[in-house]
C-alpha cells in the first residue's frame, strides 16, 4: 500500500476518486430525500434511484465509446459536463420541476458508466499487474470509508440549505476530480480504427466473457451474488423492525457497522488477492456473506451487529477479486465494453434482486429470505472454488509476482 501512495499520480488518482465518490454518494441519497419533501410522495421520491440504475443499463453502449476514444480526455469531458449537470438542480423550487431531477440522475448513470469503464481502463497502464488488487482494494476501503460520513453531509445539507446546496457541492466534487485527472500522466494512446458493425461492437465485451473461462465463471457467480445484494435492500429493514423490534432508522446502525469493517475488507484484499487469485478471493467474499447472512436471522442485537461486521469485511472481497480479474484478463482494447457488459449483468441481478426481496417480504418471513440468501451465496462461493481456472489463475499470479514465467491461460 505504501508503494502505491508514494507515487504523485497515484496519490492524485485517490484523491480525485475519493472527492468525486462523495460528490456521488451524497446527492444520490439526498435527491430521493429532496423529491419526497417537494412532492410528499414516496414513489416518486423511488423513480430517483430507477431513473439512476436505468442509466447504468446503457453500459454496453457507452463501453464502446470508452474503447473507441482516449480516455483520459474522456473522463475529464465526462466530469466538467456532469459537473454543469448537477449545477442545473439549483434552479429546482418546487414539484413541477422534479423531472429535471430524473432527468439529471439518468445522465448521472451515463455518466458513472463512462467514468468507471475509463478508470477500469486507465488503471493498469498506471500500475504493475502486482499492484492491481492493492490499489482496487485501497479505493475500496475509502468508498466503505466515505459511506459512512455522506449521508450526514448529503442529508445535512438539504435540510440546512436545500437540494441546491448539495447540487453545488457534487459540482465541486467532479470540478476537484477533473482537476486531478488533469495532472496526472498516463499512457493513453489514440484507439485504432475498427470496421466492425455498431452491433457487434456493443455485443463485443458480452461476447469476450462468454468465450473467456475464467471471466465467464465469474460473472455467473458474481450475477448470483449482486442478486442476493439486492435481496438485502429490503432484509436490513425487515431485520431491525421485524427482527429486533427497532424504528426503521435502527438499519442505520447495521449499514455502519458494514462501513467499519469495509474499510478493513478492503486494506487486507490487496495482499489477499496476490495469494488467493482473483477468483478465489471473490468466493471468499461470497462466503462470508453467507455466513453473515444466516446470522442475520438471529432476533438478536449483538448478534445482528455481529454479522453486519462480516457482511461489511466480505463485500470488498467479493468488490475487488471481480475487478482485478477483469483487468488482468481483458485486452486494453476491449476494456471499456467488457467492464460495461460485466456492469450491465451485474446491476441487471441487483435491480432484480431488490425487485424480487420486495415482492417476497410480504409474504415470507425474513428469516426464510435470509436463510435462502445464504444458500445462493454458498453455492456461488462453491463454484467458484471448484472451477479449474480459478485456481489456475492463481497460481499464475503467484507465478508471476515471483518473477518467474507466467503460465499460459486457458483462456479462448
């Protein structure tokens, strides 16, 4: 970790992700807020976040523009108009203006889209493969970090001073990012001229994991798990009322308490990732939260906080192994569309994942929908671990962090 943060741009890199994730964080919270108080409806203070998801289903598409442009000029044409974006909710007063806030949290989810595809890309021309899992599992930890301080900034704010406020301090956030990437220097080539059809290079990163063992598995485990993430949208809740007989607001304790440990999860994933490989710490991270999850069951306080601390030491795990394979595996030239091909299946099974715990509280108990959360998550980390590839991944990158030649993939 040391070794990342002594080097400037890596430094900037941090620093500028870190600013621009708050930005992030505490407007994404404070506009479901911000509507409800404007309106008084609860379901259209829900549209915010479907509005935001359905931006980031349109990755395969901007993964194609990630790939066909240099993307350090990207990202920052990508901050400086999300920035003027978000300075446009200042001019919202009253309800009949909402759908401009819609409007802003869909481009936001183009924008995440291309921002995240490009630092996916741009991030191992920055750093030796060795140190890949170590600076995903840095930024990792500040993101569980930040999560536990934006939603005092995002929500303090609006109450203090209004949806604008929290508007011009996101604005100030991408201005800060665009302002790091500026200095920073990284090699980032023009992008050769492809022939190849609209269509087919929009399917092109979907197509790559398919024919690719190793990212392939991953992905099939990963979608498993992101769907049981999106079942714990609505099993915190139903764990603090119905569980342990707290107020809604007591499931802010269980979402701090993953913050805590998150950070940690997210210190020891890069050390882990070189011993384990990618792959078998994704299933390491799936284990725990299977655990997590059955000890969410218990009507138990201590015991539910108990599980909160796995649950928040696992996720960075399961976070930063899918990542780095990623980007160990795929070519430079195919980055952008596989990382939005893998984040377009990924967000698919989360946003089912919600839609389905909602559905099911209301007739099941929670502890079923927990104890069927830890099934699935069990059986994901049980693929994983049992794949050939897995395992030979691993000891292709213990291979190569000793210096020696690096075995021949079994990826086609």
């Amino acid at each position: 970790m040391g070794d990342l943060l002594a080097q400037p741009r890596m430094r900037l890199y941090f620093l500028g992700n870190t600013l621009s994730t708050i930005g992030d964080y505490a407007l994404w919270l404070a506009a479901g807020v911000w509507v409800k108080e404007l309106t008084g409806s609860t379901s259209r203070a829900g549209l915010c976040m479907l509005c935001l998801i359905a931006g980031t289903l349109l990755s395969p598409l901007t993964g194609v523009v990630v790939d066909r442009v240099r993307r350090k000029p990207l990202l920052m044409a990508t901050n400086a108009a999300t920035c003027l974006l978000v300075l446009s909710l200042t001019q919202v007063h009253h309800a009949g203006q909402v759908w401009l806030i819609y409007t802003v949290m869909f481009l936001y989810g183009l924008s995440s889209d291309i921002t995240s595809s490009a630092m996916s890309a741009l991030l191992p021309t920055m750093v030796p493969e060795e140190q890949l899992g170590s600076a995903n599992g840095l930024s990792q930890s500040l993101t569980q970090g930040q999560r536990l301080i934006t939603p005092a900034i995002g929500l303090g704010l609006l109450a203090a001073y209004g949806g604008g406020a929290v508007a011009v301090l996101d604005a100030a956030s991408f201005a800060a990012g665009l302002v790091c990437w500026a200095l920073i220097k990284v090699d980032d080539p023009k992008p050769a001229r492809t022939e190849q059809s609209w269509r087919a290079e929009t399917t092109a990163g979907f197509r790559f994991l398919a024919r690719t063992p190793v990212l392939r598995q991953l992905t099939t485990a990963l979608v498993l798990g992101l769907f049981v993430m999106g079942l714990f949208e609505t099993l915190g809740l139903a764990v603090a009322t119905v569980g342990l007989h707290h107020a809604p607001t007591w499931a802010g304790v269980i979402v701090t308490a993953m913050g805590v440990t998150g950070i940690l999860g997210g210190l020891l994933a890069g050390p882990a990732i070189n011993r384990l490989g990618p792959g078998r710490l994704t299933a390491m991270g799936m284990a725990l939260l299977s655990v997590s999850a059955v000890a969410m069951a218990v009507p138990s306080d201590v015991v539910v906080v108990a599980a909160a601390l796995v649950f928040g030491l696992g996720l960075p795990f399961l976070i930063v192994g899918s990542m780095t394979a990623v980007q160990l595996n795929t070519p430079g030239e195919l980055m952008g569309r596989v990382a939005g091909a893998d984040g377009f299946l990924i967000t698919l099974g989360q946003s089912v994942g919600i839609a389905s715990g909602s559905a099911l509280i209301a007739f099941l108990p929670y502890r079923d929908l927990a104890y069927g959360a830890a099934v699935l998550l069990a059986l994901a980390a049980g693929y994983l671990v049992t794949r050939p590839e897995q395992r030979q991944q691993a000891e292709a990158d213990s291979s190569s962090e000793a210096g020696a030649p690096e075995p021949v993939s079994s990826m086609a």
